[in-house]
DNA sequence: CCTCCGTGCGACAACGTTGTCGTCGTGGGT
DNA sequence: ACCCACGACGACAACGTTGTCGCACGGAGG
C-alpha cells in the first residue's frame, strides 16, 4: 500500500461539516426531525419542515451516506470498475458502457486501472471492497483471484468482462477471441497469402493466447505451417516491434501478410510500416477510430466493447437483484471489416 | 434522482459479513484486540495475533471502511472526477493522468460522466460529496455551480479543468485556447489562406468560445474579415456538419482552409471531406492518435490532457495538504504540430 | 367530564469501528 | 514478602444516521 501516511506537518483545522444534531439545535427541533425531512418521511408539519430546510441550506447541510449506510447495513449504491488501463480506446468505451448501465440504476461509479499488475489490481479490488461496492466489474489480470472468494461470498456480486478470472466462478462476458482471430487469418488466406506473421500482446494474456490459438488454427487448417519467426508476443515496445517486423519482412520468405493481436499492437504496427517500404496485407483484431480514413483504410475483426461493457453491467445488476442462477458464460461475437488492408493480394498475384 | 428504488420482488437475505465482533467471539478474544491486529497495533501477543488471523482468514473478514471513517471522522481517501465523457479520447487520458496522481496518494477514485447536462452533473457532484469525497475535479458545464460551495466550506477540495468553474472560485487548469486557435488561425493566414473557416462545438462551452474568439483575433490581425457561413458551432451532428461544410466549401468564395475546434469535430470533418473532392487546408485544435498516419497528415494545434489531469489533481492534494493560498489559474501550453495539412498552400497558389 | 385516537415529535439504541481508560496478572526490585 | 511497573487485553463511548417506541397535545365522541 503506498503509504497513506502523509506526514502532516500541519493540517489546519479541517473545518467540520454540519451534522443533523447541529442542524436540529440550530432549528430547535428534535434530531428525528431533521432526520424526518431530509428523507422526506411523513409525521412532520409542513410549518416545522420549512424552518428545517431554511436551517439546512444556511449551514449547507449534506447527509453523510456513510453513517446512512452503516445504520441501514443497505446496499451502498456503488460498484467498482477494475481495467488495464481508462486511456485505451476499447476499455474507454467499455467503461463508458459500464458507467451507463450503472448510472441507470443510480449507482456511482468507482475506477481503477490495473496497469497489468497483479498487485495493483489486488490492492484497488480489496480498497473497493472495504469501501463496500455493492458489485466488482473487473478486466482481470492472469493471477488467481482466489482472494476474492470471501467477498463474493458476501454478497458483492462480481463480472469478469475480456477475460475470465482465474480460480473464481463468476459472471463473465467474452469476445470470440479464437473465432475472430482465426476469421481474420482465413480471410488473409483467401486472399492468397499462405505466409502470414502474427504480432500479438504477451501470452500470459487470456485475449493475446485465444488470438495466437486462433490465428494459429485458420493456418493449420489451412495446411500452412507456422514458423516461429512469424510469431511475435510481448507487450507492444516499439523497438521489439521493429525487429520483429524485420525478422518477418525480410529474409528469403517474408511474410505477405500480417495480423494483428489487439488496437495498441495494429497501430504501432502501422506507425513502423511508414517507415519501411514492404506494403504486407494486414488485419487488425479490435477496430479502432480513423481505421477507415488511413491510406489504406484497414481491415479489421472488430469487437463491440460498449456491447461488452453494457452486459457485464447488466450480468452485474441481475445479480443484485437476487438472481442465483450458475455462473454464466456471455460470448459477443466479433465482426470482420474489410476496409482494403486486408484484401490486399500476395505480391506474386499481383 | 433515478429510481434506486428497485423494487425487489425477493431479496434472497443478502449473505451478511463478519464483523469484528464475529471475529473477536469465534477467536474467544476482546473486540478491540481484533480491530488492534486488523490494524497492526501493538500491545497484542504474537499468539493472540496469530490465532485472530487465522479466524479472520477463515471468515474472509474484511474491515468495513465506512464505519472506521465515520469513527475517524478522517478523510475518505476517495476523489470524485467528473467529467463529460470517459470515452472522448482527451478525457480518458486526462482521466488516466488524474487516476495515476491520486493512487500515488493512496486514494481511490470515483469517476462519473455528466455528458454536458448540467443536472446530471449536480446529481453526481452531490452524490460524491454524499459519500464525502475528499476532493472533486471537475470538467464543469456551464451551468451556476454555487450549489458546491457549502461543500468547499466543509472542506472538500475542488478542482476545475479545462474549463473554469462559473459560479466558484476554486483553482482551475486551462489549456491556452485562445491564443492557440489564434496559432492555428495564423498558421493558415501565413500559408496564403484568407478565407478561413471554423467549425467548433457549442458556443457555451467554455472551450468552444475561447477558440472561436482566437481564431476571430487572428482573423481580425490578419486584416480578414470572417464572413458568418464561414463558422460553424454545435454539437458534432454529422448532418449539421455536412451541410456547414457545404456551404463553406462551395460558391462563389469557398473557403480554402479549415480550423477545427476539437478533436471529435476534426474527424467527423475528416470523414465528411472523404467524400467530397475539395481538398482545404485543415489545422484541429487538439491532437489525435493516427493524425500523422492519414493519407495527408493532420496538421495540429496539440493540447496535454495528461498534463493538465496531472496538474489539476496534484493542485488538489496540495489542497488537502492544508494549502490555503488564493485559488489559483494554471494555464497549460498547447502547441503547434505541423504534419501537412495545415501547410496546404489555396489554390490559386498552388 | 372523561376517554380514545391521531398527529407531531423526541429519546434511545444500534450499525461497525476506534480512542480512552481501566483491569488483571506477572515479574523484577527492594 | 510487598510494591510497582508493565504488558496484554477488554469495557465503553462515540462517530452520524435511522428504526422503534413512547409521550404530549388537541379534538371528537361518549
């Protein structure tokens, strides 16, 4: 935990918020009372009221939920949103979803970016927790979530969204990796190219490995071997990129074609195409702004993050709402879009 | 407010959690040893310690917050961002930025999106502040926000970024709209333009009207009259933009270059003038992932969300340190990207 | 006149935690 | 043998709110 402690070298006074005790002293009226008005309960007369509310908006009275909450032991009308990271474009409509739905059933919203750290997201997980959100809405890292089995047991409900989580059995809600990636490999294939690279996130990622297992797949299937040159996994680091892409697009038997894993790869991948003179076919996995406005627009497997995010949500309230039903499984389907990178032919055909 | 009212035909009897006092009765001890293990207090043995462990681990016990803030009466570690929409590319990095500050803190993070409705909005700023928010930043609307001050007086920290807060003088980051669309302006007055148009968003938006009023600066330097088609303001609505474009682009006088006032205007213009055959020079007020990748390079006037979330929220923890200065004006630089198309020479000269 | 009831209101406990303070037992010093 | 200090622990109040209950008052009905 990334010490809390701010050595106050001098804190001045926080001033002190109006509580319905003061507020009642101030009105003359019993603590009840206020209690009665604020919440709008009836067994208060409308003259005793208005004196009520004048006093609260003098002092600029707010209800604290906390205490509220805590009386009540009610659910506290807030949920966690856990991801890798607010600023990629797929978690940011994903999340925008989310917020919705949530927002819709007058919950607030909690956010927390994982950074792929397994600690990190332990400690928001546990931070959100003790803060009691009624439900966790988490893009799980690969480490077992095991530690969040006494909270699911207490009741706070829990959707894995992108990924399942490892060692719970929860809600969870996934694109057809393996389908998707292997629908944009087949589609290279079609076109003609039999040697096509693959540059994806690193493996230990649940969306990164389906993708390879898929692209992989399409190629068997299609009696192609894939040699290892070919393959490239690891976290987009631009000069990695830059060899890999090399390695791939030189040599006696470049490849004709690539595909690529996820939005951040296809975009850097694109960026280091610019500076080289190879013009391979390429397939992007996950869309993403402006694909179609690019010299050459590119062909993508497109995902529906707002989709994605919307049922998780949606998965996250019914449970909520008592639902009991076994853990399930929502698969979105992803969609081919073929915007001209990826119709490209091999270059001996063309 | 949004029914929260979910009328629950049956609640299966929420699974409760363990409190201290479960655990201090299954492990045979006082409650206060709990709460002094839980807390890593001394003056417990290490025999006692390890047994309250291991109920605690048993029970999946886990500290309720919201009661030890309450007893506290400490700050919530928790900050509110508000903001207008978690999927526009420039919130969700400034988004990112503000995340990364306050978890450096140790604070945990609630998000919300008012979508420019000043009601919903106050809605989520009061709701933050009901679960007593050490601190708010805020993208404000335009809407009178004085029905924060009671909260600033108890002792919430306030920001506002990107635009100021109307109505309450709290420290506020501004990008230099103004003088950059003047740049942008400039830019494309020294290319030759005279006829220059400007697409912008809604003129009450702070933002909005600060460039608009820079770019007529650079105009009026310029000695060239802005006549009225040339500018365009509204919520990006594609048909609106396509007919301002046309009216912009044909005629007698067309204009031969366009200044675009945000990001989300630029693209949609981007993709507008994709179907049309003229081709005016562009500049757009705030950078875009790809803006160097497009068939002709988007010239930029680049703003810094990361800096600006960045400096906002620090701004607000020095706040919460017990900072007691005036409220302060952070004016963050943007700066002038050229990548072609804003060094589009008109025609005539071409 | 008294009774009965409804209305308006306040006293009090409780939610889960922590700060304060008191108690108990043990061990060392005299 | 006695005292005191000290370590280990628990009882209790309090944080701000709400649910429960009871009380006082006034008017209607006998």
């Amino acid at each position: 935990m990334p010490a809390s402690t701010d050595r106050p070298g001098f804190r001045p006074a926080p001033p002190v918020r109006p509580t319905m005790k003061d507020v009642a002293a101030a009105a003359g009226v019993g603590l009840k009372t206020v209690s009665r008005v604020v919440n709008g309960e009836p067994g208060v007369s409308e003259d005793t009221a208005r004196r009520v509310r004048s006093v609260i908006d003098a002092l600029g009275f707010r209800r604290n939920d906390g205490a509220r909450l805590l009386r009540q032991g009610a659910r506290t009308g807030s949920v966690g949103l856990l991801l890798e990271d607010v600023a990629d474009p797929f978690y940011s409509q994903l999340s925008r979803a989310v917020e919705e739905v949530v927002r819709a059933h007058g919950s607030l919203l909690l956010t927390g970016s994982s950074a792929e750290d397994s600690a990190r997201e332990r400690e928001l997980a546990l931070g959100f927790c003790a803060r009691r959100v009624d439900g966790l809405v988490v893009v799980p890292t690969s480490a077992d979530h095991a530690y969040l089995a006494p909270e699911l047991t207490a009741g706070t409900a829990m959707v894995s969204v992108d990924r399942p989580m490892p060692g719970l059995d929860v809600d969870t809600v996934l694109a057809d990796n393996r389908t998707g990636a292997a629908t944009g490999a087949s589609h290279l294939l079609r076109q003609g190219h039999r040697r096509i690279g693959y540059l994806g996130d690193a493996p230990d990622i649940y969306t990164a490995a389906e993708r390879l297992a898929g692209y992989r797949e399409a190629m068997a299937a299609a009696g192609c071997p894939v040699e290892e040159p070919w393959v490239a996994m690891g976290r987009p680091d631009p000069l990695e990129l830059r060899f890999a892409l090399a390695r791939m697009l030189t040599g006696p038997e470049p490849v004709t074609a690539l595909l690529c894993g996820n939005n951040r790869t296809t975009v850097a991948v694109l960026r280091e195409l610019a500076g080289r003179v190879e013009r391979p076919a390429l397939v992007g996995f996950d869309d993403f702004e402006l694909a179609d406005l690019l010299a050459v627009p590119v062909t993508v497997v497109a995902q529906d993050p707002a989709l994605m995010g919307r049922t998780a949500a949606e998965l996250l309230f019914r449970r909520l709402r008592g639902e009991t039903a076994a853990a399930q499984q929502v698969v979105v389907r992803t969609r081919l879009v073929p915007r001209g990178s990826g119709e490209l032919t091999p270059p001996a055909t063309r």
